[in-house]
C-alpha cells in the first residue's frame, strides 16, 4: 500500500502541474510551489515549504472541523493541538 500511495502523490501533483499549464493561471514558480504543497500534503509529521505548510495545516483544519464528533485522527493530532495552540482555541 506504501508505494501505492507514493505513486498517488506523483499522480495528483504532475495532474496539476499539466492542468496549470494548460490553463495558464500560474508561472512557473507558483506551479512548482502548488505542487509541492500538493506533493507533501498527507506527510503531516514532517516540516516542509512555507506554502506545503499551510496545506497541510488547512487539511487538518477541514478533517477535525468539519464534523467535531468525530475524534482526531492519531497521525494529525500533533498538527491539530498546534494549530490549535496557535490560535488559542484550547
């Protein structure tokens, strides 16, 4: 299931890479920086780009506020009590 998922992450970011292109909306820069964030988005125990950063963050946010019955998952619960922390919601 690992390289499985490895591969999801090449997939969905060269996705968007050719859709950027096509749609012409971003240089090059902002592609890279969009698929990087993309690329990294489900490695929530490790620091990556400012922007993948805040993707990720995002990610968590919408996972455990969209439904507050729901407990928070264990792989994103440091990111959530830091986000949390963050914008004194304890």
């Amino acid at each position: 299931m690992g390289r499985l998922k490895e591969l999801r992450k090449y997939v969905d970011a060269e996705l968007a890479r050719g859709i950027l292109g096509e749609l012409k909306l971003t240089d090059e820069n902002e592609t890279d920086i969009i698929c990087s964030a993309i690329y990294h988005h489900d490695d929530k125990h490790v620091v990556d780009g400012q922007m993948d950063e805040v993707l990720k963050d995002a990610d968590v946010v919408h996972h455990c506020m969209n439904d507050l019955v729901k407990e928070v998952k264990e792989k994103e619960k440091s990111r959530y009590d830091s986000i949390c922390n963050e914008f004194g919601l304890e």
